[in-house]
C-alpha cells in the first residue's frame, strides 16, 4: 500500500509540482490549500506525512502545525515545512511549534523524497 503525503500550499503551483514529484517517487497525495483546509483534509485523510508552506491565508503553517500537534490522533505525523523563507528564527519557531523538518523553495525532488523516506523510516 503507498503512503500517503498531504501538501498544504496556497500555491497552486507549487502543489502541483509537489502533486507531480510525489507520484513518480510512489507516494499517493491529498491536498490543502491552507491551514484550515489542511484540518480538515486531516479529518477524512490519515497521512503518513505532511508537507506544509508557512505563509497562508485564514491559518497559517505555524497555526496548523500547532493544531495538529495538539490533537493526539494525528500529534505523531511528520511534517516537513516547505518555504520560501530561510530566517533562522523562522525555522525554529517552526520546531518549537512541532515541525520535524525545514525544506527550502525551490526545492530539489531528490532532496524532498530523500527527507521524506528519512522521516518515515
């Protein structure tokens, strides 16, 4: 069975380029374009991972990776943050809010399965 990758981006774009990678790389995808949609992607679709943007509108990557930390049913997923940004007090208010991960855009496919497989492993 293939796991399963959620990808919150408000981009469309940039979904699709994660949509396109993921499936030559044997991962089955689900997509949100927010924070709030990605909640509730997560209600109808347990993923092995998830990989969310941080700068979103209605709720942001911090805010929906606070939430999902909070709730027990999907508090021990992986997420792998994929941005634009690069600050360093970014990439640690991401961890401190639970994220496993720190990718940046653009990103390399090889680097994003290879942080995938590692998370999952």
């Amino acid at each position: 069975m293939k796991r399963t990758v959620l990808t919150v981006d408000d981009s469309r774009t940039m979904r699709d380029m994660l949509r396109l990678c993921l499936i030559e790389a044997g991962y089955a995808v689900e997509e949100a374009v927010d924070g709030e949609d990605g909640l509730i992607a997560l209600s109808r679709h347990k993923p092995d991972v998830i990989i969310s943007d941080i700068n979103m509108p209605r709720l942001d990557g911090y805010g929906f990776i606070e939430r999902v930390r909070a709730d027990a049913a999907f508090n021990g997923i992986p997420i792998l943050v994929l941005t634009t940004e690069s600050d360093a007090a970014k990439k640690d208010r991401a961890r401190a809010a639970g994220a496993t991960g720190w990718i940046v855009k653009p990103f390399e496919p090889a680097k994003l399965v290879g942080a995938l497989a590692r998370v999952l492993a």
